[in-house]
C-alpha cells in the first residue's frame, strides 16, 4: 500500500498532520490549499489529538495567526509539563525515602525517552507504578502529602476488607488529585499498581519488572523506567491494546521511538516477549499502520509490510467522537481481535467471567452507581 493511496482518503489537515507526527520535512509536507490564515480546523485537529508540539514543529517561523495562537500553547504545554515533571521527581524521591520502589510510567519519562524534549510530547497527569506489596502504604505516603484518591475508588478502598481485596485483584490503578495551596494549580495523579485490567490478559508482571528495569534521566535526575525493548511493548500495549490508536499521538509516539531507538532495538527479544505475552498481532498491526501511512523505514527495523487501514479509524481521525464513558467493551473486544492465538482469546473470557464473579465487588458498585449516577 503506498502512502499516496492512503493520504488521498484524509482531508488535507488530517494529512498534514500526520505527516508532521511521522517527522516528514516541512518542505515534503503539501500545505492545504483552504487552510488560509485562520487554521481553525487544522488547530482542532491538533489539540484533539495531542500532537500540538510536533504541528509547531512545521510552522515555527509561521506569523499567521493560528501559528501565533498554536505558539502560545506550546509554551504552556511547555511549562505544565516541567512542572509535572517536578513533581514526579518529588513522588518519586517521597516514595524511595520509604524503601519503595516507583517506576515512571508515560508521562514525563516517556517525553524524555521518546522526544528527549519535556515541550515535545502533550500529557496531562503524573504515572506512578508500584507493586501491589507495597501499593497500600504507598497510597497512604501520597494521601499525607495532599493527594486524594477519587470518590469512586475510596468508596471501594474503604469498604469491607473482601471487597478491597477484590478490588486489588481485577483492577490495576487508583486516580488521584492534589490541589496547590495558594494557587490554581492541580496536580493528576495515576498509582497503578499493574498496567491495565488483569482480566485483559496483558501480562507485565511485578515479577519481570527488575529484570527489564532501567534509570532514565529527566531534568538530571534518575528515574526507575524500563529498557527500551521492554517499554516499546508497554508502548504498543497502551496505545494499541487499550486506546486502539485512536488519536495521532500515538501514532507519533510510536514513530518517534523508530527513529531513536528502532536502529538499537533488539527485535529479536522485542518479539520474544511479544509472543510469551500473546501480543505479536498487536504489535505487527501497529507497525504495519506507521508504515500504511508513509513512515520512511530504516535498515534495523523490524520487517513489517504496510496492513490496510481501516475507514472507521479515519473516520475517528477526521471527525474526533466524544471519549465514551465506559470503556469496558471496548476493551474486550479489541483484546479478543488482536490476540495471536485462540486459546489466549480464551483465557480473556475466562477472565470476563471470573471478573464477573466477584459479587461482593460488583454489589458495591452497584450500590455506588445508584446512589451517585442519579
């Protein structure tokens, strides 16, 4: 499939968007022939899929208005995320100090990892990952220092110890908000203690994280991350598993780590781990969409052919649904489609069905929805 074939079913704005996303020279990049001064819609397209830093990018020494308008954001993009990155550093430190180890997970370490530049990447909260022996005191280190875990997850923490330890078992993390005194800052935080819901079958076990683990530098100071080849696969699980590659920072991500790490990668471990975790489809499925969509491939990358891309995909990319409530389904279907093998689609409906079987859990939930969703 040839990047024109696909290009030629996006609006023009979409299609200089992802040719900024992908990292293609402005001087290869056709600018719209509608965009004019105003940009809005090119703009919109932008901020709804996080990839304002890397449109900038193209029109840096751009006067037009919306350049002037996207500027500005960038800066505040800029300084919101060195000042979560701050933070980070802070949680963290608070957390060793306890003998408790805490591993950068998005957010500020993935911006260094990927960009190398705290402005390149957009995020908007802090990702903690902690394991679950120590999960419990950590969240009550970070409740001391002003952090509040959201209403829902404290009706559930807080209820009957079955209930909290069901809860422990078939979820994987716990939002939380600390607003700065004297200030209108707020700080979002995410404890995870694993990756994504266990009945998803995405498998990156406390046990394996020492193994693969690996400091990253940001802002000078260490932070507990994973190698390369082990992150590229949380990578893959986050963006394509869970979010379906739904907006173009994603894809961007994804591009941005071929051309940092891809020539350094070792692919034949990268594949290795994705096989035992039954993630070689999804990984394949992501690849081959950077590669549908024009990203010139290197020698040392992964071999993978273009696959096709589906309209609903662009169809999302143009027009930018609402986020849905409830992701649940979602999840459980996209997991079944891009699991490698029929027992592995198995082993996620026995999973479904055990989940289902918590009562004590689902009861309280329910007691919480009827009295809080009216």
């Amino acid at each position: 499939m040839k990047r024109a074939d696909v290009r030629k079913r996006l609006s023009p704005e979409l299609a200089l968007l992802v040719s900024s996303c992908l990292g293609e020279p402005s001087s290869e990049t056709p600018m719209p022939r509608i965009l004019g001064d105003s940009g809005d819609r090119l703009l919109s397209l932008a901020r709804w899929h996080n990839v304002r830093p890397a449109l900038l990018a193209d029109f840096r020494s751009s006067s037009d208005n919306w350049v002037t308008t996207l500027r500005q954001e960038c800066l505040e993009i800029t300084l919101s995320n060195l000042i979560n990155t701050r933070e980070t550093i802070r949680l963290v430190s608070l957390l060793q100090a306890e003998g408790i180890s805490a591993y950068g997970y998005k957010g500020c370490v993935w911006a260094e990892w990927l960009h190398g530049q705290q402005g390149d990447r957009e995020y908007g909260d802090i990702d903690l990952l902690v394991g679950q022996k120590d999960y419990l005191r950590a969240l009550g280190l970070i409740s001391r220092v002003g952090y509040e875990a959201d209403p829902y997850r404290q009706y559930l923490l807080n209820g009957p110890v079955s209930v909290r330890e069901a809860f422990l078992r078939t979820d994987y993390h716990v939002p939380m908000l600390r607003k700065e005194s004297g200030s209108s800052l707020e700080f979002v935080l995410e404890m995870h203690w694993r990756v994504a819901y266990p009945r998803l079958q995405f498998n990156f076990p406390e046990s394996e994280w020492l193994e693969f683990k690996k400091e990253i530098y940001v802002q000078g100071k260490p932070i507990s991350g994973f190698s390369n080849e082990y992150q590229f696969l949380l990578l893959i699980m986050h963006h394509g598993g869970k979010e379906e590659w739904l907006k173009l920072k994603y894809l961007s991500d994804l591009s941005s780590y071929l051309d940092r790490h891809g020539s350094e990668t070792d692919w034949k471990l990268v594949e290795e781990l994705a096989g035992r975790k039954g993630m070689l489809t999804l990984m394949w499925q992501g690849l081959g969409l950077l590669r549908a969509m024009g990203k010139p491939w290197r020698v040392g990358w992964a071999d993978v052919p273009p696959v096709p891309v589906n309209s609903a995909l662009l169809n999302k990319w143009e027009n930018m649904p609402r986020a849905s409530e409830n992701s649940s389904l979602s999840y459980f279907y996209n997991t079944l489609a891009t699991r490698d093998t029929f027992e592995q689609k198995i082993g996620i409906g026995i999973s479904h069905f055990q989940y289902a079987s918590e009562l004590r859990l689902l009861y309280r939930k329910f007691l919480w929805y009827r009295e809080y969703s009216k």
